[in-house]
C-alpha cells in the first residue's frame, strides 16, 4: 500500500516543478498603462522607451524571461481608471502593471492591483496615498511622491530669502500635494505662502491667474504643471511680463522635457528634481549616450524613471529566477534593492518609495543644468501607510 502512495507524491511533486518550470519559461506579460493622447503623452512615450531600453540592454529578458507587452492607453483620465487597469489585469492576464503619469488614474490603479494582488511599479505618478494609507506589498515606485520635489523646491526657495510666495497648480492630487510639499518646507524656512492658486487639470486658461500674480506682487511664484500645460504656463508667465519681475520657481517637471518647446521662456528658472540632465557620472553619460543613439532623442526625467522601473523589476525577477509565484522572495529582493539609476544610487524606503537626492538645476539651453543639492537622501514620510 505504501509504495503507490509515494509514487503518487513523486508524481505530484514533479508535475508541480514541471507546472514552475512552465511558467518560469514562457514569457513574462508586461502591461503598461500610460498616456498616449493629451497633455502627458511625451511623458507616457519617454517612459515605455526608457523601460523597454533596460529591457533591450538584458537582452530581451529579465530573471531569464523574455518580455511580452500589452499597452493601454489611460489617456490621463481618471473617470476610466478602473476600467482600463482591468483591462490589463482581468483581459490580459499579466503578470505585472507599469505605470501611470497622472496621480488621479495612478491611484484607481493601486486600488485594482491591491484588490487583485497584482504587482505595480509606479514609473511616475506621485499620489502620495500609493505610498502611504494605499501602500501594498505588491505596490512599488521608482519615480517620487509628489511632497518630495515640493518640499525639496521649498528648501532651496526659502533659502533664496524669499518671504511671500503664491503658488499655481492644477487643482488634483498631483498640484495640491506638491504645492502642500513646498509650503511645509518653505514656511519652515521663513517664508509665507500668501496664496494658492488653482485651475481644473488639464486647463491652461491662466491668463486671470497671472493677472491676480501681478497684482499681488510676491517674492516668488512656485508652480506644478508638466508636458503640454507647463510649456503654455512658462511661455504665458514670460509674455505676461512676469518672467522679469516676480522669480518662478517650479518642481522640475515645470522644464523636463519641455525646452525645446519653452525656448527662451524658460532660460534661466531655478527647478528641484531628482533628476538633472548633466550629472557626470559613468553611468548617467552612459545612460544618455544609450538613449540618444536609440531614440534620436535626449532622455528626461519620466525616461529615468521607465528606465529604473525596469531595473527594480530585474532586480525581483533575478533573485526569483523568473518565478513570479514567489512573490514573498520577489517583493523582498524589490524592496532591499539598492538601484544603480542615472540619477544616482537609490534605495526604497519602507513604504516602497524611492529615498534620493534632489538637485538644484537651472535651465541653460535646452538642459536643465544642476547646480547644487537641495536636499540629500530625502525620504517620503510614508505617513498613514500601514504594511
Ligand atoms: C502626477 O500626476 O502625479 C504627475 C504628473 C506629471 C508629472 C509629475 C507628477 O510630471
């Protein structure tokens, strides 16, 4: 009686390693939900090529497995979120999601990916929720929280000496968080935020705004908007004048990717960002060299950051040999891995949020040139994340 007993188990045991061994060969679905249409679509396109260039650079594979796409365009629309992850997750069926630009469809993302179990590497969005009370074992960032950049753009503003400062946004989670970001560290520095201003995302009606920013006179105008709408914003501030009385400082998404466009409107603005586009190390020269000769284009920040989501996906792939099923082993190796980034070397703090250096960068040319550090190793809060 014993001997067909444990034949059987053999028998279990190897059709289970032969089921591992099946799934650790055939490819590895990747979904990318980014913005082909509207005011971020360069962001969306920069960071799909940032992420396939890592991809291409291991030879097509990570942890031994080759790579299948599947693209859904979010159309940085938040109302379709829901519908739009599950196309990649119920539809699809992949094995992990990348993405989103926008803060407000990122976190309908990280509602379905938490529900389903599926892993999320967040190229961008910077919701602060995603790493804080929405945290989730399998939900990872390789870009930023949106506090970080404007708390760092605070410190280097306040340090500027300015006393009052109003700030403009678009009024969603990426805009106020930002600007909420600047205000702490600014009014620790010394300085007043006098006042906030806001428009719905994506307007770029700012023409009465900019009329209230010349009445009121302050030291220091601190700005949130990125692709389309910051280029009509810098190229609105300098034609209403204000480029030569009031200083505009922005998070650095204000002038990434976005100079060719801005042209001399945009010579000479003070950004922070954890990103620069002459940082002179080995790997940043060759980062760049790579994407240039790729592309025909320079790479910015949004591709660092497709760059590096593949990089922290390589470094949970590797250490489960392509296993996607141990997810325990994956998320750990994730989460204790040290990035080799263009940016710099990073780490993830507890809440799976990048802790990075943030620089001080001005525009000259077409590039945003640092110039300093704001901040070293600034680290997201992570408040109400519990894990
Ligand atoms: C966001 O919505 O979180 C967002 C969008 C564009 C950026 C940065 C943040 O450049």
């Amino acid at each position: 009686m014993r001997r067909p007993a444990l034949a059987c188990l053999a028998l279990a045991a190897l059709a289970v390693a032969a089921t591992s061994h099946a799934q650790t060969q055939a490819p590895l679905k990747v979904g990318l939900m980014l913005p082909s249409t509207g005011t971020f679509a360069a962001l969306g396109d920069m960071i799909e090529r940032g992420f396939k260039m890592h991809v291409e650079e291991q030879g097509g594979k990570l942890g031994g497995r080759t790579i299948q796409y599947f693209k859904v365009d979010d159309e940085s629309e938040p109302s379709k979120a829901t519908d739009n992850v599950n196309k990649l997750i119920k539809r699809d069926n992949v094995d992990v999601i990348v993405g989103t630009v926008h803060s407000g469809v990122a976190l309908g993302m990280a509602r379905a990916a938490k529900e389903s179990g599926t892993l999320l590497i967040v190229p961008n969005a910077g919701a602060d929720a995603i790493t804080g009370p929405q945290c989730a074992p399998n939900i990872f960032r390789s870009s930023f929280s949106n506090w970080q950049p404007g708390y760092a753009t605070g410190v280097v503003a306040a340090g500027k000496g300015y006393k009052r400062a109003m700030t403009i946004t678009w009024g969603y989670a990426a805009g106020l968080e930002t600007v909420k970001g600047f205000t702490e560290a600014f009014e620790k520095g010394g300085g007043k935020v006098m006042k906030d201003l806001t428009l719905p995302f994506p307007n770029v009606e700012f023409q009465p705004l900019l009329t209230e920013i010349a009445a009121q006179k302050p030291d220091v105008v601190f700005a949130f908007f990125a692709g389309g709408g910051a280029v009509k914003f810098v190229k609105d501030y300098d034609a209403a004048g204000l480029k030569r009385s009031i200083p505009l400082m922005g998070s650095g998404f204000l002038t990434d990717g976005t100079l060719e466009a801005q042209g001399a409107s945009a010579q000479g603005l003070i950004t922070a960002l954890h990103y620069g586009d002459n940082i002179e190390t080995p790997r940043n020269t060759a980062f760049r060299n790579k994407f240039a000769v790729t592309y025909k284009v320079n790479p910015d920040v949004y591709a660092m950051q497709g760059y590096d989501a593949a990089q922290m996906l390589a470094a949970g792939l590797t250490a489960v040999k392509g296993d996607m099923g141990k997810k325990d082993a994956l998320y750990a190796a994730m989460k204790k891995a040290q990035i080799d980034s263009p940016r710099g070397k990073f780490t993830l703090s507890a809440q799976h949020n990048p802790t990075q250096d943030f620089y001080i960068r001005e525009v000259k040319g077409n590039y945003n040139v640092v110039t300093g550090v704001a901040v070293k190793a600034l680290a997201d809060p992570g408040r109400g994340c519990k894990m």
